[in-house]
C-alpha cells in the first residue's frame, strides 16, 4: 500500500492538489468575500473617512488630524470615555463574580438543577429593547418596583434613570440580570475539570477553600480569560439599553462611547467625526484585548503545562 | 480506617448543610431574575388607573387580559411580527448555508493561506463592529439599499466568524472514513458535503439556527439605522419608538402587554429548544 502511493504521488499530488486548492477556495470563498467586503474594506475605508470632513454637506476632503485634535478637545467625548471606562470596571468584574458564583452553585449534583439553570440563562435569551423597556419601568421614580420594595423597608429610593448620580447605577444593575451567558460558559469549564482531582485534594486534607483557589480557579483561569476579553469589548460597545432606557440622559451622565458615536453618525450625520471616534474606540479595545493577552502567562493556567510537569 | 470513615461521614454532613444552602442561595436568585417578569405582566393586566396606585397592587383585581389583543391592533404588532419574521428566516437561511459551506473548506481542504484566513476570521470576532459601522452604512446608502430589507439579510451569506468555527470544530469530529468511500464512488467535494456532512450536521446546524433567531429576532441597532420607513419597522424598533412617546407612561398597561408579547417568541424557542443553547456555548472550543 505504501509502495504503490509512494510510486504514484508525485505524479498526481500537482493537479489534485491544485485541484483541491480550488475547490478549497471555492468553499471559503463566502468568508473571504465577506472578510473584504464587511471587514477589511469598511475598516480602510474608516480610517481614511476618519481623516476627512465628509457629512452631509462636504464631499470628501482630507484634514489630517483635525478630528481627532477636535476629539481629544470636545468634553463630551471625555465624558463618554469615562462613563464607558466606569461602567466597564464595575460591570465586567461584578458580572464575573457572580457568573462564577452561580456556576459554582449551579454545578452541584442537586435534584432539579436544570429548572434553576434554565431560570438563570433564560433572561438572556430575550435581551432587547423590550427589556430595556421592563428595566424603564421598573426604575420608574414613583411608581416602578424597585422604589416601592424599597419604600416597604422604609427607604426612600432615588428617582433612578432622572437622577446624575443613579442612572448609570441603575444600567450595571440590568447588566448583571444578564450574566446568564457567562454563567453558562464558566459552568462547561467547571465541568471540565476532572472529579478526581477534588477527590485527590480532598483525601490530603485541603479544605473547600483551598481546593477552590488552588484547583477550580487555576483549572478555569483560561475560562475566565476568555469570559473576560469578551466581557470588556462587549461592555465598551454597550449600546441598547443606554439607548431606550436613557437616551444618553439625564444630562449626559449615561452617555457611553456607544451613544456618542451613534449621534455623531445618525443625527449629526458627521461621518468623518464618527469614523474618527470609532478608530478611537477601536485602539482602546485593542490596547485593552492586547494587554489581556499579555498579562495572561501571570494568571492563565493551561492543561498543557500541567502535562509538562 | 476508622477515622477515614469519620471523615466522610462529616464531611458527607457538611455536603448536606452546603447543598441546602445552596438551594435557598439559588431559590432567592431565581425570584429576583422572576420579579420582572412578574411585574411586567401583573402591570399588562392592569386597568389604565391602577398602574398607578400607591402602593401597588401586586396582583390584579380584576386582571384586563383584552389588553392583550388591544395592545397588539393598537401597536400593529401583526405588520412588525411579519417583518421580523421575514428578515429572521432570512438571516437563518444565509447563516446556515454560509457556515456550513465554508467551514468544509476550512476542515478538510488543502489550500495555501487556509489557516491564515481562518486566524484572521477568528480576529474579526474581537473587532468592535462600530469601527466598520460608519463605512458599511456609507456603502449600502451607496448602493441605494438603505430603508430595505438588504443591508439586514444579505450579510448573513458571507459566513459569521463565530458560526464558521462551530461548524468546523463540528466537520473535524467526523470520521473521514464516510467521505473517502463516497470519494471512491467518484462523488465531488460539493456532493460529499451536501449529502454526507450536511445530513450529519443536525445538531449542530439547529444550535447556529437558534442563536441566529435570538440575536436577529432581539437586534436593535441595524434595523433601527437602515429602516426609515414605519411600515418596514422590525418588532424592536416599533418598540423602542413607543418609548419614546409622550403618551408611554400613560399607557404603561399596554405597553407592557406589548412588551410581553414581543417575548414570546423567543421564550417558546429557549423552552422547546433548551439543549441546543447549552450545546452552543459548551462547544465553543475553549477547553481545549
């Protein structure tokens, strides 16, 4: 067998894997044309847009760096580059934990755990505008849920979403209704991790808290790595609720990066300002993503390493 | 031996104690995720006058389920639910067709600067996408597709990132075995995908489907950018307009009905579908 393919390879292995590469091609040819056509081709054309006044009323015309010089100037985007940065360190964190947390409950071997899954996972199968709504109402000063349960134990709740000091407070509330996703992924990793290992610990005395820091986290520490670059570009891009449930209000105090870039574009119809924004945006995810990786030998544990020891 | 005993035998006790609390720990989590579900509907049953009692009634007295259909003439939600539904079955039909097709390449064809192409689609999984927003809409505003259904359907043929690793995490899986015969038989590649991988595929063809409907059926952002015209509007958009009214808060009984409504949908296809959820996200890959 291995004489005759030896004896005809060389002779056929020119046209067919031509042949192959071709059809190859053909296959991948839709992800290609895509690649160029929604990707690489819109992102060129962004930042050469970002260097030129084109809207409404201007044809194209190269400025250099004036938008961006104009960006770095306007408060507004200062301001929506803070609330995105706070909303991204409260809510990424805080949405991690309890994914953890609830994963980690969500892995027991307890009768109808599936009915609890289900539960958890089940608000973000309808994340939307018609949520974001629910969370409007539910925030409502006077008369939403939230203002009464608290009236019930005697406090008075803020006026939530018309108020500078609570509406972003009140959007990472909604965020973490939503962890069921995370949850979901962090609960495939913990059951990854192989039973014997805890029985090993276990059997050499390490107690629950020991086995959890010295083995679950380590073992789901690429999880999390994971979780995490998707939890930052995600919470960077967070759009839809500050759109339907503040509008970018009161006052600006929810104006994400998102927002800012969507009236610069949609109501402004600035297209060479907002092309500028979205390659500002763009760099700090990188630079964010970019650092993740890096700093990811310090803490991220891989199978592999533990096979090479 | 004794003592190894005694130890499981505490330890087995603490186990209890820890699974009871666990229950009550996850019974109170469940009540706080039900609480908005329970107010929005007890809020859609309401008399216009009793949403704003002070303090609140929980529990309708006299639950108003005409609502309902009022909120749903009111909202033409019958003209929104079929565009949705048009574009959604769209979306399906071109991601499903997309990922499969282009994923078989990238699983079992020979090619130089495959895997090149296939790091780089993995990239665009990390791209911002408002950092192509500005050009695309320029682009389809271009080609004069803006206030159709185009710009929302037609990029769902060029292959999702996200959709195309699926399917070839799912392709590698196979036996190669069952392509090779069909090979023998003088079957081309196109064939071989088609009535062998296809068929094979399912399971994992009805997770991308699913997912597909939840993300396009709950899209806000495009529709709301490349549709002008109210009667092409998709069920979010025609939502978040009623937000924005003057009149909301006074018919906050039917907007919640409205809102309830619009989650239907994709609450039928979690409960009938619910294993293909948890199958999508368990096999992204990334233990190993």
């Amino acid at each position: 067998m291995a004489v005759t393919t030896g004896a005809k390879k060389p002779k056929r292995r020119g046209w067919q894997a031509r042949a192959e590469a071709f059809n190859a091609y053909v296959f991948m040819s839709p992800v290609i044309l895509g690649l160029l056509l929604f990707t690489l081709g819109p992102m060129i054309i962004s930042l050469a847009l970002s260097f030129s006044d084109y809207n409404l009323l201007n044809d194209f015309q190269l400025i250099g760096f004036d938008n961006y010089v104009k960006l770095f100037n306007e408060e507004l985007f200062w301001q929506s580059l803070r609330i995105s940065a706070i909303y991204s360190v409260v809510s990424v964190p805080l949405g991690l934990t309890i994914a953890l947390f609830l994963a980690i409950l969500l892995n027991k071997k307890i009768r109808g755990i599936y009915v609890f899954r289900s539960m958890y996972y089940l608000p973000t199968v309808i994340s939307g505008v018609g949520v974001a709504m629910l969370w409007k109402w539910i925030f409502n000063g006077k008369h939403g849920i939230i203002n009464n349960v608290l009236g019930m134990v005697g406090v008075k709740g803020p006026n939530w979403l018309l108020d500078e000091q609570w509406a972003l407070f009140a959007l990472i509330i909604t965020s973490v209704w939503g962890v069921g996703g995370t949850m979901l992924i962090f609960l495939a990793g913990l059951q990854g991790i192989p039973f014997e290992l805890m029985e090993a610990a276990e059997i050499d005395g390490a107690n629950r808290w020991s086995q959890f820091r010295h083995i679950t986290l380590p073992l789901l520490s690429n999880v999390t790595f994971f979780n995490l670059v998707l939890g930052i570009i995600g919470a960077l891009q967070y759009f839809t609720d500050a759109f339907v449930i503040t509008g970018g209000g009161p006052n600006n105090a929810t104006l994400f990066i998102a927002v800012y870039l969507y009236r610069h574009a949609f109501t402004y119809l600035n297209f060479g300002y907002a092309a500028a924004i979205s390659w500002v945006l763009f760099l700090i995810v990188m630079l964010l993503t970019l650092l993740v990786f890096r700093s990811s030998p310090l803490w991220v544990f891989y199978e592999s390493e533990r096979k090479a020891k | 031996m004794q003592s190894i005993l005694r130890t499981l035998r505490t330890r087995s006790g603490q186990q209890r104690i820890i699974d009871i609390a666990s229950v009550i720990v996850l019974t109170v989590g469940a009540v706080i995720i039900l609480i908005p579900f329970f107010w929005m509907i007890s809020t859609a049953l309401k008399q216009n006058g009793d949403v704003f009692l002070v303090p609140p009634q929980w529990i309708p007295t006299n639950p108003k389920w005409e609502n309902f259909s009022i909120a749903f003439a009111q909202l033409k939600l019958d003209v929104y639910a079929f565009n949705t539904f048009f574009i959604v079955t769209t979306v399906m039909a071109g991601t499903l067709l997309s990922a499969s097709f282009a994923a078989y390449g990238f699983a079992r064809l020979q090619a130089p600067g495959r895997d090149t192409i296939f790091m780089l689609l993995l990239a665009t999984l990390m791209l911002p996408g408002a950092v192509t927003l500005v050009p695309t809409y320029l682009m389809f505003n271009t080609v004069g597709w803006i206030n159709t259904y185009l710009p929302l359907t037609i990029p769902a043929f060029f292959g999702s990132a996200y959709f195309v690793f699926l399917m070839r995490q799912f392709y590698i899986t196979i036996p190669r075995e069952l392509e090779e015969s069909a090979m023998i038989d003088g079957a081309s590649v196109y064939r071989i995908w088609w009535s062998i991988m296809l068929p094979l595929s399912g399971p994992v063809l009805a997770t991308i489907a699913v997912f597909t409907f939840v993300g396009t059926y709950n899209d806000f952002f495009n529709p709301l950018i490349y549709l002008s015209d109210e009667s092409k509007r998709t069920i979010a958009v025609a939502l978040s307009y009623l937000s924005g009214s003057p009149r909301s808060v006074a018919k906050m009984n039917l907007l919640m009905a409205a809102v309830t409504l619009s989650i239907i949908p994709p609450i039928l296809l979690f409960i009938g579908a619910q294993r293909y959820f948890v199958r999508g996200i368990v096999t992204t890959g990334i233990k190993g």
